[in-house]
C-alpha cells in the first residue's frame, strides 16, 4: 500500500536512526496522519470542525507515503494497489 515520495527518504533515515530499525509501512501512514493533523491543528485552532476542514483544504497532500487527495465525499482518492505484506 506504499507509494513512497521524495519525503520517505528523509522520513526512513530519521526513523531509523532514532529507532535503530527500518520503519514499516505503518509507519509511514502514521507518520503522514500525525504531521496532517498538525498542520491543521496550527492552521485552523482547537475547533474540530475547522480541523476537519483544514484536513480537507491541504489536500493534495504529499505525505512520506505518497500523495494523499481527498475526493468530494472526503475520501482518500489514492488508487488501490495489490501487495503482498509478509
């Protein structure tokens, strides 16, 4: 499910060297969520609705994970890859 960026590379070599490990894919997922969530948070203060629509204004966001768009229903309109998670 990872579409690395150019972000990833930069986001790996800092993981790993605080955690002494490769991250894995969820990793980079949680990453994306934790700095768009800040992002709006800063951008639209304590008010979840504002955040909601914060969230929604950044879109297209480019995460350590890839691209992140939202579509008009508020979805995530990556495409779906097939892969195999050992």
């Amino acid at each position: 499910p990872l579409q690395p960026s150019p972000e990833a590379e930069d986001f790996r070599i800092r993981f790993q060297q605080h955690y002494g490990h490769e991250p894995d894919w969820p990793a980079y997922f949680a990453y994306d969520a934790a700095c768009l969530a800040a992002v709006a948070i800063d951008r639209a203060g304590p008010d979840p609705f504002a955040i909601r629509d914060a969230i929604s204004a950044t879109s297209p966001w480019q995460g350590a994970s890839g691209s992140i768009r939202w579509d008009r229903l508020g979805r995530n309109s990556r495409p779906v890859r097939i892969t195999r998670i050992p």
